[in-house]
C-alpha cells in the first residue's frame, strides 16, 4: 500500500505519436508501462504528474484512460503542457462516468490526503511559459493555483507534484519556489524533463524540500515509490 508517481506517459494509443521515435529510452515504452502498473494493488495511489496523453480532446484520449484505468488503484491526473485534452474537473468527471473510467482523478489546485500527508498538484511554470506573451498574468495565476492546493492541505506535511519543474541547471522560478518555502513543502516532483535535459536536472535538498525528477523516461518507465502506508 504505497504513493507512487510518474510523468510524461505520453501516451498515443488512438493516435499516431508512439514516442519510439526519440529512439532507444522509449523502446517498448507502453509494455514497459503496462508491466510496471501491473504490479500496483487495489490500495495504491499513482500520481501522472503530466503529459498523459496525446489526445487532443477526451475522445481522443479514452483510449489512453481506458488503458490506465485497467490497472488497479486510484490514478490522480496533473495537467502537462501536452495535455490538450484537459479539461474542467467536473467535465472530466462526467466523461469518466459516462464510459465507466473509476479509477482516474484529476489533482488540480486541490489537495487529496494519503496517510498523513498531503497531496498536492499543479501544472506549474517554466522557461518556456516565460516567452510566451502575457506572461505576468499567466504565471499569478499558476502560482494562485498552486497557493490554493497548498492552503487546501492544512497542516498536514505535504509532498507536491508538478509537470514543470521550478528549478533545473541553469533556470530557477522564484515565485513557484517561494510557495514551496512558505508552505514548507517536504517533497516536490516535477516530470518535463526527457532525453538530453536531463542531464540538466536538480535534485535534493533545497530550503527545506526535497526535489525528485520523475519523468517516465528517466524512470524507466517505473514509477516511484513515493512513501509508504
Ligand atoms: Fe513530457
Ligand atoms: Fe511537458
């Protein structure tokens, strides 16, 4: 009975973007995956912390839901800057009622509780949300969003999960990182990060989180084991 987490599935089972073209590190990737949710129980908790799938809408993507829905334990889903299909919590509800998907949640701007911590989950911000125009606005809002997942968890330690990572060599978000500190966020858990740039990851202690990459092709294709029940 355990947490675990993983990003960056990029999954495209309807479509036409298997991943097996950024060659060797995604060979096979979707058995690797489905050998690894294979061992999950029913009492385990998966985090995707982003980039799920490729599917431009719902449709599109209930295959790539259908295909984790078959394993067992709950799957709580952050938003990656691929997840064009994203949609409003109450809308995905309804789309996961409507073609029976029982196991799959969205973690966004909330908190979920596992053991004695607190989960919590956002998109958050990067590099490349910087060049993009409006900017300002966008990332206030980002860090709102994240602020209200952090308050949602009271006083509960808290591990948060995010698709972009807030540091890496060579890059820093100061605003993503401070609300890390206020709420003195023990573990953060960041995906986006594949191929060559992850070499330029960070990880460990930094103030007083602990930070993880856990994007899929670093992984594995594994996910990680979060902590324990
Ligand atoms: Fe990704
Ligand atoms: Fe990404």
């Amino acid at each position: 009975m355990a947490l675990y987490a993983i990003g960056d599935l990029h999954l495209s089972l309807s479509g036409n973007k298997s991943m097996e073209v950024f060659g060797d590190a995604w060979k096979d990737y979707v058995a690797r995956i489905e050998n690894a949710l294979g061992q999950l129980t029913e009492e385990d908790v998966l985090v995707l912390a982003g980039d799920t799938s490729w599917g431009m809408t719902l449709q599109e993507a209930e295959a790539d839901f259908r295909f984790l829905d078959r394993f067992p334990g709950k799957k709580y889903l952050i938003k990656g800057n691929h997840d064009y299909w994203w949609a409003t919590a109450a809308k995905f509800r309804r789309f996961c009622e409507e073609k029976e998907l029982r196991s799959l949640e969205l973690l966004h701007n909330n908190c979920i509780l596992y053991g004695d911590y607190a989960v919590c989950g956002t998109r958050g911000w990067f590099l490349e949300e910087d060049q993009k125009p409006h900017n300002a606005k966008v990332l206030a809002r980002e860090v709102m969003r994240l602020e209200a997942s952090l308050q949602a968890a009271g006083e509960k330690p808290i591990l948060c999960f995010l698709h972009y990572p807030p540091l890496y060599q060579g890059y820093r978000c100061p605003e993503i990182l401070a609300m890390l500190e206020k709420y003195r966020v023990q573990g953060c858990y960041y995906g986006h990060l594949h191929g060559p740039t992850i070499r330029r990851r960070i990880e460990g202690q930094f103030g007083n989180t602990d930070f993880s990459l856990i994007s899929a092709d670093y992984l594995g294709f594994i996910p990680k084991k979060i902590c324990e029940m």
